[in-house]
C-alpha cells in the first residue's frame, strides 16, 4: 500500500518542486527545465522590486569605486529628476528600458572619493521613495560609509548584502531576464587559438546572441546565453574573487589580492604622480606592449615551436619607461595572471566557463583575459564577459533577499506569473534606451 501511495504522489511532487517558491530545486539536466529553477528566483526577485511600485536604489561600494543602481517603474518616471551635476557619472551605455521589467534602469558609478557626491544624489532626488526608509547596499565599503550615508540622507538604516551573493542574485537575474546581448566574448580567428576543437559544438540547444560591443566597434562572437551555469564567475575589485556558482548554489573558491587597487596603486608609485583611476586605465589603453620580455627576446624567432612573441617575463625590459607603455604593461601583467589563476580554478572544479566581471574590465583588460584563458586552457575553457559587469553586485543589492510572494489572484502576482512564463518562450528581452534629462 505504501509503495502504491508512494508511486501515485511521485509525479506530484516532481511537478510541485516547479513551482515559483525559494525552494531547493531538484536535479535537472536539460536547459528548458534548468530555467525554471532560474525563473523561481526571478519570480521572487520581481516580486520584491514591483511590489514597491516606487523609485528604487542599491549601492555596492568596493574598495576603489561605488556604483549605483536606480530602478524607476514606468508609472513613477515623473518621480525622480536629475540635475547635470550628475551626468558625469552616469553610465548610458549600460542603462536600459525593457517592458519584461515593466520600467528603467540606470547605473551610476562614482570613485570612492566622491562619496559626498553619492549622498548628495540621494537627498536632491528624493530618495527614498519607499515606507521603510532602509538602503540596500552591498561591498565592503558599506561599513565603512553606513554611519555616513545614514546620518546625511533620509535613510533610516542600511540593509548590507553579501557580496557574492549579490553578485549571484544579479547574474541570476540578468541571465533569467535573457536581456539582449548581455553574454558576450572576442571574436578571434582560427589561427590566433590553439586546440580548437571547441567542447560546446554539441551544444547547439542554446540560443545565441548577436555580436556587440560596449565599448566601440569590436568583433564578436556568438555566445550560448540561454543556460551559462555552472560557470566560474571571477570579480575583479580592489581584490579579486573567484566564485563557483550555479542557478541554485555558490561558493567562493578562491581569491587574490592583485586586483584593481594594485593596478591603482603601482601605476601611482611607477608615474609618481596622482591620477584617477579611470585616468590610469586609459593611459594604459593608449600605450603599447613594450616592457614585456618575450619568448621571441630569448631564443630567436624559431626555437621549439615556440610561439616568439608570447609573455616570457612581464617588465623584464625596464628600459622601456614611457608613462603609458608602463601603465600597459602593468595593466597586462594583472590581467594575464588572474586568467592563469581562473584557469587553473575551473579546471580544479571541472568547470568549462569562466565570466570575468568588475569595473577594472575594459576593452583592454578583455582582450589580455581572453589570450590569458585561451593559451593557459588550450582553448578548452570559454572566456565570457558580460555588457553590466561593472554593476552586478549593485543590481543584487536591489533584489534583496527575495520575498515570497506566491497569491496568484493578486494582479502583481499574476502579472509577474506572465512576465516569468513568456521569458521561457522567447530567446531575448529587447531593451530600450534609457530616456533621461538632465536639469
């Protein structure tokens, strides 16, 4: 009887561990039911951001920069107004409108040093907006700024995310969104990788994203979009964490403390001079690659089959010193040893994906972590970046901790139902430009 019983209510269970609720998926092997486990976080994730029906804000403050995430429902636009002050650090680019949101995100990124100017956003644009009056936030530097950030804004107390789980909650939303050209890596040539026997080419259930650039004309290639995970996601800070992470798990695996402020910091002591961070990272855009001790330097053009002009020794030419050719070399020594050590990370975990996020990736830094992957994974570990890597973290402070919120005869209820089954049709949310004015 116990077996019979057991039997009939199988099928019941499996199809109720499908349900829209914070509950530990069960295994799954095909993409179409691996988005439902993605789709259950989004569901509370919406839930938590629409059931507000008001302007929202998040901070992830690191070590180096803070950067901001405003949501504005479609029927509050009028509710926030921007004044030009303010314009410099905002970032279009990454900002959208998209329908499957139902309003606008835009990103703002400050240097630490401009902290009052973070404040200052907060009190001339009203924020909050909300009842309970708590500021969610996420980075290290919210302890160092919450006493700060509570007693000069109208902000009651500060609600600090972890870290990585922000990041995880932000990725998980972003790629459960299926946001238009948010997956995205370098479009080399055959020749230029070695071992090119791609292991994705029986992967032909994904769906594929067009090529484009974030930052000026660059070539790209199709990327599998609609399932990345398991992934080995890599923030690179001040520090650099290197993160497991799956739709329903993550674990930090790994860190280092060569990151951004390292960069920073050299490029400081080397110059000898006191310059801004995104100063610094495009002076070392503009330089070129001469600091760098080749194989080629060695051993001739033609020894072994070695390739001649691979790194064989980061600034082993110290008679190079032209400021940016400097900045360069210290730019590409970073960047080719934390994809050596993500690279060693995803093979340690059995893991073939590697996504690179943080404000120190530029167009410059993706293209050294690109060659980084490829030659330490002989092309057998994929190289991903994504178009808002800089404000990840910040997007999961937003999402919040994810509330329940399971009455399907509420309108909301149900309207996110709808939003959470048409994205399991459709291969990408279009997005809009972002419409702002400044005052």
């Amino acid at each position: 009887m116990k077996n019979v019983l057991q039997s009939f209510l199988s099928p019941l269970c499996y199809l109720n561990s499908f349900r829209y609720s914070k509950i530990k998926a069960t295994p799954i092997n095909s993409p179409s039911t691996r988005f439902k486990a993605a789709s259950r976080h989004l569901y509370n994730q919406l839930t938590e951001m629409l059931i507000e029906d008001c302007p929202l804000v998040s901070l992830d403050l690191g070590g180096t920069l803070t950067k901001m995430t405003v949501y504005i429902p479609d029927s509050q636009k009028s509710r926030v107004i921007l004044t030009s002050k303010y314009s410099q650090f905002y970032r279009p680019e990454l900002s959208f409108r998209a329908e499957c949101v139902m309003g606008t995100y835009l990103f703002f990124v400050f240097h630490n040093s401009q902290i009052q100017f973070v404040i200052d956003f907060l009190n001339e644009t009203g924020f909050p907006f909300d009842r309970k009056r708590v500021l969610r936030t996420t980075g290290g530097g919210a302890y160092k700024f919450k006493s700060l950030l509570v007693s000069q804004t109208n902000y009651n107390n500060l609600e600090i995310h972890d870290e990585i789980a922000s990041l995880r909650s932000g990725m998980l939303f972003l790629t459960a969104l299926k946001i238009k050209n948010e997956t995205q890596k370098i479009n080399q040539k055959q020749e230029e990788v070695h071992h090119n026997d791609s292991p994705f080419e029986e992967l032909n259930f994904f769906d594929q994203v067009p090529p484009h650039s974030k930052n000026g004309n660059r070539n790209r290639k199709n990327v599998p979009r609609n399932w990345i995970y398991p992934v080995l996601f890599v923030q690179i800070g001040s520090g650099i964490s290197f993160v497991k992470m799956d739709a329903e798990d993550y674990e930090r695996v790994d860190g280092s403390a060569v990151g951004g402020a390292t960069f920073n910091g050299l490029s400081q002591l080397i110059l000898g001079q006191d310059l801004e961070y995104q100063e610094l990272l495009k002076l070392g855009q503009s330089g070129k690659d001469k600091t760098t001790l080749t194989v080629g330097d060695i051993y001739g053009k033609n020894y072994a089959n070695l390739i001649s002009d691979l790194p064989a020794a980061f600034f082993g030419k110290p008679q190079h010193n032209e400021r940016k050719d400097l900045v360069y070399g210290l730019n590409q020594m970073i960047c080719v040893n934390v994809a050596h050590i993500a690279v060693l990370n995803a093979k340690q975990h059995g893991l073939k994906r590697i996504i690179f996020s943080g404000g120190f990736v530029t167009q410059f830094a993706e293209e050294q972590l690109d060659f980084g992957v490829k030659f330490y994974s002989g092309g057998t570990i994929e190289c991903i970046f994504l178009r808002h890597d800089c404000v990840v973290g910040s997007i999961g402070a937003m999402l919040g901790k994810e509330v329940e919120y399971q009455e399907v005869q509420d309108k909301i209820g149900k309207g996110i139902e709808n939003i959470v089954n048409n994205l399991e049709e459709i291969t990408e949310s279009e997005i809009m430009n972002a419409e702002v004015v400044f005052e």
